[in-house]
C-alpha cells in the first residue's frame, strides 16, 4: 500500500513551539465559562495606587496639623509622604502594574503632599508675621512646585536621566520640613521676627529653585548590583545611626547640603565646556554611547 505524505498543518510549527498552557489556555477559560473578549481582573493596579493614596493622605495629613498648630506632627508627615512616593514607582515596576493614570494621580498627589502641604505648613509656623510678604513667598513655593511636576511630566522623555532639571519637589519638601523639625528640635533662641525671614528665604529660594534649570543628580545610575568597598557599606551604616540618633537634626543639613549641590555641578558643568541645560538630543549626549 502506498504512503502518502501526510499534509502538516500551515502553523503546526509555530503552535509546536508555544508552551503547553498558551496554546490550551484558550480552551481552558473558554470551559471555566470565562468571556475570551473581556479583559483580565486587573485588580493589582490598586497597589501602586495605594501607596500614592498613603502619601495623599499624608500631606492632607499635615495640612491638617499645621491648621492645628502641630507643626512636629506636620513635618513628619510630610517626610512619610516622601517614603510612600519613592515606593509607589518601585512597586508598579516591580509588579509591572504602571498605567498613565498612576503617573498622572502621583502628580497630583505630590501637588499636594510636596506643593500645598509644605507651603501652607512654613506659613502658619512662622511666614504669617511677615503679612503679605509672608504668604507671597508661601505661593512662590507653591507655584514653583506645581510648575516643575508640569515640566517633569513634559521632559521626561528628553531631559538626561542622571539630572533632575531643578531641585525635585520632594527634596524642596524636605528642606523647608527639616528646617521646621531642627529648629523644634534645637529650641533655639531666636525672635520670631529672625525666624520669619530665614524661612521666608527658604520657601523662595526653594520655589526657585524647583523651576530652575539647575542639575540635580537623581542617583537613577547607581547600580546597586555591583560590588561596593566595605567602606561604603560603613559610612551607609554610620549614616544611619547618625541620622537615628538625632533625626530632627540631621536631615535638614542632609538636604541642605543636596539644594546647594545642584549650583555646584552647574558651576563645575559650566568651568568644564558642558552645556548646562538638560534637554537631550542625539548629537549633544555626554555619553557617545547613547548617540544614536
């Protein structure tokens, strides 16, 4: 009896290369009764979520406090924010949950927790006494912090991803919060008169800085992969209990020291011939590597 060739099916191939579960996967929802044109629960997406909410919460949190003249309590806050927004984009990338509507409520949420909530904060501690001088440098705080959560969102994809193009709202947060923390603190001896117009220069030059073309390192190129020196791993450890010791007092010098850094890449990124604006292109990239 003659043998044929049996004729293979076209995709007899490619079907032999997909895993077990992909090609049966079909079949099995199709007769657990589930419907092949909806899209799957996507209930996870509440986790990043959550965690902006938290920090939401927390700057309406301070605000709240500070209306209540517990400044303590509001700068706190404030700082706990900062934790939960660094944790809402680690977790979305780690879950692979991000979404346009995440990136856009953390905006929002950091409008509040890092723009409204500082400002109003610094000016029911001490700006107030300065009349309109006070809340006018309450609003340049404010203003600068909405303007550079817009033009972050705007640049995102052309700025140089080793800057932050201005000081980040965060880190502006956490110098005008720290100084309020280390002056309760401290207990100083100092008028309010005195206190007024050092946090009146704080709140502006803040503000200013936010929407500056200013270099800030965003510490996004460390790879933390990589083997490290023990001395690294002891000054991380020897910064820790340095800041557990006294915390109220050794942050604010911590982000003092970050807003005055961006000036000085700026200075040394101008003394060397580099361009000091951000905005990337294909022909002006540090790195020859990222020329395309």
């Amino acid at each position: 009896m003659p043998n044929f060739p049996r004729r293979r099916a076209k995709n007899s191939a490619a079907q032999a290369k997909l895993p077990k579960t992909s090609r049966f996967s079909r079949f099995a929802r199709r007769a657990r009764g589930e419907d092949l044109d909806r899209p799957r629960h996507r209930g996870i997406y509440l986790l990043p979520n959550a965690f902006t909410t938290a920090a939401l919460f927390c700057g309406f949190y301070a605000i709240v406090m500070a209306m209540n003249q517990k400044f303590e309590h509001a700068a706190w806050a404030i700082f706990i924010a900062m934790v939960l927004d660094g944790l809402d984009g680690r977790v979305a990338r780690l879950t692979n949950t991000q979404s346009e509507f995440g990136a856009q409520y953390d905006s929002l949420s950091d409008m509040v927790s890092f723009g409204a909530a500082p400002a109003l904060v610094m000016y029911e501690w001490s700006l107030r006494g300065l009349g309109k001088l006070g809340w006018i440098a309450a609003f340049v705080y404010c203003a600068g912090a909405a303007l550079r959560l817009a033009r972050f969102n705007t640049n995102i994809e052309v700025v140089d991803k080793r800057y932050f193009q201005g000081m980040p709202s965060p880190s502006a947060a956490a110098l005008v919060a720290g100084f309020i923390l280390m002056i309760l603190d401290l207990e100083l001896d100092i008028s309010g008169l005195e206190m007024a117009w050092v946090s009146w220069g704080i709140a502006v030059f803040a503000g200013l800085t936010m929407v500056s073309n200013v270099p800030f390192y965003s510490f996004k190129d460390v790879n933390f992969r990589k083997p490290v020196p023990f001395i690294g791993v002891f000054l991380i450890a020897l910064g820790l209990a340095l800041i557990a010791i006294k915390p109220a007092a050794t942050l604010w010098p911590l982000f003092a020291a970050y807003g005055l850094s961006g000036y000085i890449v700026a200075a040394w990124r101008a003394a060397k011939g580099k361009k000091v604006s951000l905005i990337q292109t294909d022909m002006d990239s540090d790195d020859p590597s990222e020329r395309h």
